[in-house]
C-alpha cells in the first residue's frame, strides 16, 4: 500500500470517527422526549430541577415551553443531581418517569443512562445545556442536561 493510499485511509477514518462527528441531528431523534433539566429561578445560579415531556422533539428546538401536564417536578422541587441517581417525576397525566444517568461525567450527546416511563424504555444522552425554555415564575429559565428518547 502507497504511503497516499494509507494517509487517505487514516483521514478518512478520522474524519468518520465517533470523537470527531457532529452531534446527532436534533430532527432524527425519536419524536417522544422527555428532557431532564435544571432551571435558574433568580440570579444566575440553578435553584430546582425538572422533567419536560415533549410529545414531538421538534417542539423542543426553539424555546417553546411544553404543553400543559408535561412537567414533572423532581426531589420535591430543589435541584437534583441527575449523575449516579435514580430520580423520578410525576407528570400531570400521572405517567411516572425514571431516570437512572449512570456516575461520572459524561461528554456532550454520548449515552449516559436509561429511563422508563412505565410503558417503555428510554436511553438517554447528555444534552450541552442548551436554553430549553423561559417558562413562568414557576420554572424560570430551564436547560436540558440529559435527554431521554
């Protein structure tokens, strides 16, 4: 093999690796998801947790907040670490969802534990904390930590 062969090979591998591609497609997620988020009430700093239903993932894209019944409030309305716990939600149609996000940091968009929903499965990913949305006195600003499809 040429030494032109074997570099286009090695850029060519590069180029398709795992570490090196672009985050998932938002639009080819599953249409269901459920985000577990962290939101700032006031100042700057997260002050509570939630769990957001998006029933289209499509919603979810442009700081729409979900419909109403799609939140789920988490360890009684404070913040919630999601690393290494088991932590569950209660939406409004009383559909209880579980999510177990495995110990450790995870990077951006790689799998980082289950939930379930009591009907399914769901595998989640680190989101980057992006603006979820701006909701009401309630919830304040929310960003996705993990989403679950």
């Amino acid at each position: 093999m040429s030494l032109k062969t074997t570099l286009t090979t090695l850029l060519a591998l590069a180029l398709t690796s795992s570490a090196l591609a672009a985050p998932p497609d938002l639009t080819k997620r599953a249409s269901e998801t459920i985000y577990l988020s962290n939101c700032v009430t006031t100042g700057a700093a997260y002050s509570k947790s939630g769990m957001f239903y998006y029933s289209a993932s499509e919603d979810s894209q442009n700081g729409a907040s979900p419909s109403s019944g799609n939140y789920a409030t988490v360890n009684d309305g404070s913040l919630v670490g999601w690393e290494g716990a088991t932590v569950s939600g209660t939406f409004g149609s009383g559909v209880t969802f579980t999510s177990k996000i495995e110990g450790g940091a995870h990077a951006a968009y790689s799998y980082s534990g289950s939930g379930s929903n009591g009907y399914r499965n769901f595998a989640c990913y680190r989101d980057n904390e992006r603006l979820l949305f701006t909701g009401s006195e309630k919830w304040g600003k929310c960003y996705s930590v993990y989403y679950c499809l």
